[in-house]
C-alpha cells in the first residue's frame, strides 16, 4: 500500500471531475497547462466550476481566487493552501 498524499489526492480528485464535468480529456491538464484556455471556460462554466469544487473540496471560491489561478499549478496550489493542515 502506498501513501497518498493531500497534494496527489487534489491532482487525482481534481482531473476525474474536471473530465467528467468539462468534458475534456484528461492527457490536457497538465500542471503548467492554462487552466482557463485548457477547459475552455466561460463565465457560466465558473460557475459550475464553483460548484463542483464546493462539492469535491468543501470549499467556495470567489472571483478574487481565480483572478491569482492560471495554470492549474496554480489551482492545485490554492486548493491545497485552503483545505491543507494548518501548521
């Protein structure tokens, strides 16, 4: 058995719903891939996007985040800062 790890949990949780969701496939998402241009997202698809994070991470993301999120590095980046343990 291996260990996981917060950070490999987020890349694994993260691509499953974003293929499933987006439609997109998944050899496209790559950690210095940009996030918006990869998914093709427009402003209705934030919003679904909010929401599956809410759903998959219990956490909202607002405006203000994605203005800081490009590549989805950056995404993973994020998630992991707000859902990791606190030191």
């Amino acid at each position: 058995m291996s260990t996981t790890t917060l950070r490999e949990e987020i890349v694994t949780k993260t691509r499953t719903f974003l293929v499933e969701e987006f439609e997109v496939d998944g050899s496209t998402i790559k950690d210095d891939a940009p996030l918006k241009e990869t998914l093709g997202l427009d402003s209705l698809d934030y919003v679904d996007l909010v929401v599956v994070i809410e759903e998959n991470f219990g956490i909202k993301l607002g405006a203000e985040d994605f203005q800081k999120i490009v590549t989805f590095q950056d995404f993973y980046d994020h998630i992991e800062q707000r859902i990791g343990p606190k030191a």
